[in-house]
C-alpha cells in the first residue's frame, strides 16, 4: 500500500490506499481471464459440434438399417392399456 501525503503546511494529510504501480497489472490479468474464458467458450462450443455430428451419423447409420430391413418398425402400440374381457 503506498501512502501518499498531501498538504505543504501540515494541516490536510491525505492517505490514498490505492497503488496506481498495479492498476496495469490488474488490467493485464482481467485480459488473461478474459483470454482464459474465450478459450474456454470456444473448446466448449467445438465439443458440442463434435456430439452434434456424433448423433447426425448415428441416427443417419440407424435410418439406412431400418431402411434395409424386412419389415419397417412401427411406432404403434400394439398392447392395449385394458385387460381383455371374458
């Protein structure tokens, strides 16, 4: 912390707490933080692309089975939610 005094004749002595030496090196790490978080945002925006494509070709793969298949699957049901009568 650098005092810095103020008043020639001794009356107004005013204490600055604030150390204008560090203000560059707090603007210096603001920037890496920042650096650091954009880095971060673009690693995370590249990993869901990669899971998006994933399941783009595991769904493209799963629609051309079915589509060589000998019977299309349905999507009915095909059990009634009632138990039959006698």
């Amino acid at each position: 912390m650098r005092l810095d005094r103020l008043g020639d004749e001794g009356e107004g002595i005013a204490e600055s707490d604030t150390d204008t030496g560090s203000e560059g090196d707090t603007i210096m790490f603001e920037i890496e933080l920042h650096r650091l978080r954009h880095d971060e945002l673009i690693r995370r925006a590249e990993a869901e692309r990669r899971v998006r494509e994933a399941v783009r070709v595991r769904r493209t793969a799963r629609r051309g089975t079915a589509a060589r298949g000998a019977e299309p699957e349905s999507h009915t049901r095909r059990r009634s939610w009632f138990a039959r009568t006698a």
